[in-house]
C-alpha cells in the first residue's frame, strides 16, 4: 500500500490576508512598497503595489517571494552569505532574488508558499513581510 502524505496549500483568501496585514504595517510606517505572495511552486497568487512605490519593486518583490520558497528560509539569509564573500551563491539557478525582505510562510513544519516586500531598506521590507505571516499564522489559531 503507498500513502501521500496531507498538503497544505495556500489559499486565494490567505493570501489576500497576508497582504492585508502586510500592507497595514507598510502604511502605518509610511513606506510605499510592493507586496508579492506566491504559492510553494512560487506561482504568484497576489500582489499589490502601494501608490508611489517604484515599477522596478514588482519583480524584486516576486523574485523574493519565489527565492523564499525555493530555498525555504527568509532571503537574507540569502544575501547575508553572498554579502560575506560566497559571491558562488550568484550562480543559484533560475536567478533568486538574494535580498532582504523574503519570507517562506510555513505552517506545521511545511513551506506552503512565500511573500515578498520591496521598496523601501530591506530590513523594512522584512518587518513588512513579517506582518503579513504573523497575521495569517494567528488567523489559522482560531479564536
């Protein structure tokens, strides 16, 4: 007998509600960002972008979601290793986006998709994603 183990998959309704929150936290700092969630394949569900935030955030925005997922861990870490000298880590295929501001969102023990933030420093973009992970992940505790 072959068992499959149970997948979590991330909702259109969860997404919307990671970049709720997420956009929240963005305009209670007065930052204009964009706000990218994609699924665990790092297929894009939903994005949106803040009035006055730069077109060149859109695809960082997506690009760190993607990489978040594809390497299951937040994006600085990423760019934390090529900016301490493993400059190898550049030739990652399919060309990750190796900057702060990535989060996986996971839920018991499984990556089940990403968000991405772009626009303003990228310790900023990370506290905005934050806020969009915090917020599902106390949504799904329930009352």
């Amino acid at each position: 007998m072959i068992s499959l183990p149970n997948k979590k998959v991330l909702t259109l309704e969860a997404a919307k509600a990671v970049l709720k929150a997420a956009e929240d936290r963005a305009l209670a700092g007065g930052w204009r960002v964009v706000i990218a969630v994609v699924d665990d394949g790092g297929h894009l569900l939903a994005a949106q972008r803040l009035d006055g935030t730069q077109s060149s955030s859109v695809a960082t925005a997506i690009g760190k979601a993607k990489a978040a997922v594809g390497f299951k861990r937040r994006t600085g870490i990423l760019e934390e290793m090529v900016n301490t000298g493993r400059t190898s880590f550049l030739s990652a295929p399919d060309g990750p986006v190796l900057l702060q501001g990535g989060l996986p969102i996971e839920v018991d023990g499984q990556v089940i998709g990403g968000v991405g933030v772009s626009g303003v420093k990228a310790s900023d973009d990370e506290v905005i994603a934050q806020a969009g992970v915090d917020a599902l992940l106390d949504a799904l505790k329930g009352p």
